[in-house]
C-alpha cells in the first residue's frame, strides 16, 4: 500500500491551498481528485472578487493554481475516495480501485450539485441538460435555452449564457431571488434574458435531447410548456461528506463540523472549504481554510 504523509481529498481551492502548505513544508502529499482538478471554480465563468485580479476566468484561476501545486512535487491521483478506515495510528483511505496509508487527512471535497429529482433528468444530462454554462454555452449560440434557479449561480451563468444563446429563461420558484441585487440588475437589464416566476420545472421531455420542459406557475398551478434547446440547472449543491458521515460530526444539512484549526472529532482528520460548517463559502475563505489546515499539519510535524 502507497503511504503518504497526508492525503488530500479534492483538488478545489482549499485541497490545492491545503497542499501549497503541506508541499512547501516538505510533507509527502497525495492529492485525490474523481473531477477536474478546480473543482467549481473551472465552472464558473468569471471571477471578479478574488484579491490581484479584477477580473479573471474560472477555469484560469483553476489551472493557476493546479499548475503551482505540481511544481511543487505534488503527487495527483483520480480516485473516488469511498471511505476511511481508521486504524491504530493512521488511516487508509479506500477509493474505488485502490488503498492509501496516511497518518493525516484533509478532506476537501466541497459539495455536489443538486438536481430536479425529475425523470429522465440522467438520461438527459449531455443531452440538452448542464450545470456548467462556461462549458456548454457555445453549443447554444443562437438558440434557447432555459435557466433555473434564484441564486447568485443562476443569475451569474444567466448573464453568461445570453452572451451566446437567442434566447435564455431564468425560472425561479419564487417571486423574490436569493442572489445579489447587482447581478438581479444586471440581468433585468438584458433584452434576451426573460424572467419566469414564480415556477416550476416539473417535467423534462423529449427523445434523446431535451427540447421542452413542462413548468407549473407556483401561484396559480397553471401548466405550460416551453419550448428549449437546453436547460441549465443552478439550484444550489449539497455537502460531498457521505463517505465519512459514519466516522466525523456533521450537521443536519451535512456538513463537517472544525474547530478553528479545520480540525474535526477525528484526530488527524481535516475538512476544509465548501465541505464544511461555515457562514461565507467563497473561493477566498476555502483556500484560507486549506492553508490554516495544510500550515497546522506542518507545524505539527516540524516540533
Ligand atoms: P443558492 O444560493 O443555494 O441558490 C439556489 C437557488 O436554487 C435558490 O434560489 C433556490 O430557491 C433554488 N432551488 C433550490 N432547490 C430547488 C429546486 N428543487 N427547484 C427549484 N429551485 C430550487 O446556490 P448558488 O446560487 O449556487 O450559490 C451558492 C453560494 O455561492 C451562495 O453563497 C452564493 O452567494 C455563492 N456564489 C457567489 C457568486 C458570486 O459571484 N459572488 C457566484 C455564484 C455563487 P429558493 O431561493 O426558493 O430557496
């Protein structure tokens, strides 16, 4: 069995932070990834709040960071961790084809996205229905599509879309939206994006792809058909903490609880951005939470 002296599970901002620190604190690390390394930031179309630059592509920043964490010797590995074996005096982390020993982890696999819980909607992912407009948007350019969701990820990946896309509905369940007003102004602002609330998706049709979805008006209960050539989902993501809710304290939504060192009741065992209990999750405070982890493993190890 390969031995590492910390394993890291999940390539975003906090696991490559997280490994910045234990890299560069001569700690032998393995990195586990079963995505792009980034993690959402790949899929994220602009960014304008992360310090020293005013404006830079998700998938830049990714790479960026990614980049630095290999010069510095990182070991990177696909793997879907399904579980951790806690033994005497270290652990084993077991993925879906292989088993690593580790007297540290980090884990740092942020959250998953949720979906409609619709029919079809497997079937159709590829075929007409994303979550990641930085990705698919040049397949619509010049067609309609359809948006969901209230938050600061609907409004944002709305405003991107309609750069490509004829047309682009964003529905939303409700009449008032969760994300910030200046995006809400931005979009109200755009002649091809059309506003739809308070409604529903409730049916995905058509064969192989999408090309209309059934919506119910919240209000009225009325039904109505749209016809789309794809449908973004942007309706919020649930903690990736499954793996280890038998072992580490979550809350009731999933989430790992830390004391301030990003420690959890496990000794040795660390859970770093979107993963964990936290009031902020953005890029900044996840790669804040790698480090103070990834520097408290350091320390522990140089005295
Ligand atoms: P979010 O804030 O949780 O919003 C999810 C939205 O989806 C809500 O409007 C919710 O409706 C709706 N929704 C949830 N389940 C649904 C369902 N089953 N059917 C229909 N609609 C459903 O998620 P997010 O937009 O991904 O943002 C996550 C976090 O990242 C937030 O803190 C956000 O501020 C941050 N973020 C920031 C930026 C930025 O530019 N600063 C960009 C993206 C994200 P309700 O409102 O009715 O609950």
């Amino acid at each position: 069995m390969e031995t590492y002296d910390v394993v890291i599970i999940g390539a975003g901002p906090a696991g490559l932070s997280a490994a910045i620190y234990t890299l560069r604190g001569h700690l032998k690390t393995l990195i586990l990834e079963n995505d792009t390394p980034g993690g959402k930031v790949v899929r994220t179309s602009e960014i304008t709040n992360w310090p020293g630059s005013a404006s830079i592509e998700g998938s830049t920043l990714a790479y960026n960071m990614f980049e630095q964490v290999l010069s510095l010797k990182a070991n990177y590995k696909y793997g879907k961790v399904i579980k951790i074996q806690p033994k005497k005096d270290y652990y084993v982390v077991i993925t879906d084809d292989s088993k690593y020993k580790t007297k540290y982890i980090i884990i740092a696999t942020g959250t998953k996205y949720r979906n409609l819980n619709l029919a079809n909607e497997d079937k159709f992912y590829g075929n007409g229905l994303s979550f990641c407009a930085v990705c698919d948007a040049k397949l619509y350019e010049n067609k309609t599509v359809a948006v969901v969701g209230g938050g600061d990820s609907a409004l944002k990946e709305a405003l991107y879309l309609s750069m490509f896309a004829s047309d682009v509905t964003l529905i939303h369940r409700r009449n008032e939206f969760r994300g910030s007003d200046t995006l809400l102004q931005k979009v109200l602002k755009k002649p091809n994006i059309t506003i739809k609330t308070p409604y529903e998706v409730i049916a995905l049709e058509g064969d192989k792809k999408i090309n209309s979805i059934k919506v119910k008006n919240n209000e009225t209960n009325e039904v109505s058909y749209l016809y789309i050539d794809g449908l973004f989902l942007f309706i919020g993501s649930d903690p990736a903490s499954d793996f280890v809710k038998d072992i580490i304290d979550i809350d009731g939504k999933g989430y790992i609880k830390v004391n301030e060192q990003m420690e959890t009741n496990m000794k040795n065992i660390y859970a770093v951005g979107d993963v964990r209990v936290k009031d902020l999750r953005q890029i900044i405070t996840a790669c804040n939470d790698g480090a103070i982890a990834g520097q408290n493993i350091v320390d522990k190890n140089a005295y």
